[in-house]
C-alpha cells in the first residue's frame, strides 16, 4: 500500500488533477451551494479552508464570491499544491501533512471532499475541526464518496492501492456529532439511478 499523498502526487504529474476535478463538480458545487448561501445569509465576509485541495479548483472558485475575505487550502502532495500555485490568484496554498497541521488561523467555513477517509485517523481531525479549527458558528461540510452502502466503492482500495477507511453513512454522522459538531445532517449529493451519490455531512461549531 502506497501512501495516499503519493497517489495524488503522481495524479497531480499525471494531470489526472484535472478529472478529479470534473468528476466531483456535481456533488461539490451542491455542497458549496448549501454552506455559501448560508454564509451569504449572515451578511458579513467569511474566511474558507479546503481540506485536502488538490489542484486548488475549489478555493480558486470560493475566492471568487464577494463575501470571502480569505480562501486557503492544504494538501499533503507537493505536486498538487505547485499545481495550485500555478493558477493562483490571491489564494493561499500550505503544504502540510493534513493529520499534523495546526492552522494559525481559525474559519468560518470548512470544506472537503475526498479527503477524510484517507487520513490516519479521520475521528481525531474531526475533533481538532470542531474544536480549534472552525471559528464559533463556523460550519464544516464534507464529502465522502467511499463508505459502505455505496457497493461502487468496495474495491477501490485494491484497486487505488492507498489505505481507506470503511464506515457506514450512520457511523460518519456519529463520529461528527461525538466529535462536538451541532446541527449534524447528511445526504446524497449527485445522486443518480448508476450511482448511489456522494455522502455529503456537516455540521457547525
């Protein structure tokens, strides 16, 4: 088994970046749609962390809305964060192991996608999120491709080669809620007769 930032930096060199990117647009833009309206609600700037970037596809599109003052990201591969380097705006970009990092700033908004079941211990930067990473009423919002009812994603393990964390849709929304997370709800985003969805989870401090 390879180590997931690895894959993703070989991906990254590959330009499979790109296809990572087209393939979560759909359940990623439903996720943002919910967490930036919300934001937008309050009528005052928010701040935004993507855990897990990639390419930087999705603070680039956040650092676009009006009321962002700041949009960031981190990754744990070094060829994805050149990669969003290379396309950056007034972004900021930190290459960091996502298990160790500790943020020198707190965020309004969270995000992730594909990223949670990767990490060493999913529970445990749940709690750091909730507890020192999120701003007081900031949300996180995650998306999770991989978990047991979605028969699809069984074998990719083997196939991606990367170690993966299995658990059921219900386990994901306990371990939020044990991690301190309030108002905790998921869905299906991008949900479709050949595809069982991304899970999507959240919940605010």
């Amino acid at each position: 088994m390879q180590k997931a930032i690895n894959v993703f930096g070989a991906w990254a060199e590959q330009g499979k970046d790109i296809g990572m990117e087209k393939g979560h647009a759909a359940a990623v833009n439903e996720m943002l749609d919910f967490a930036i309206q919300e934001r937008e609600s309050f009528n005052k700037n928010f701040t935004f962390l993507d855990l897990g970037c990639g390419n930087g596809w999705v603070v680039r599109k956040v650092a676009e809305n009006t009321t962002c003052s700041d949009a960031h990201g981190i990754d744990g591969a070094t060829q994805m964060i050149a990669n969003a380097k290379k396309r950056a705006g007034d972004e900021k970009y930190i290459l960091a192991n996502i298990d160790e990092h500790e943020p020198t700033q707190q965020y309004d908004l969270i995000h992730s996608m594909e990223v949670l079941y990767y990490l060493e211990d999913p529970t445990s930067i749940l709690n750091k999120i909730a507890n020192s990473w999120l701003n007081e009423g900031g949300r996180f919002i995650a998306g999770i491709d991989l978990y047991y009812e979605n028969t699809d994603s069984h074998s990719w393990e083997e196939k991606v080669g990367t170690k993966m964390s299995m658990f059921k849709e219900a386990e994901w929304a306990d371990f939020f809620k044990q991690a301190g997370f309030n108002d905790v709800t998921s869905w299906r985003a991008n949900q479709s007769e050949d595809w069982a969805g991304t899970l999507v989870l959240t919940g605010k401090k």
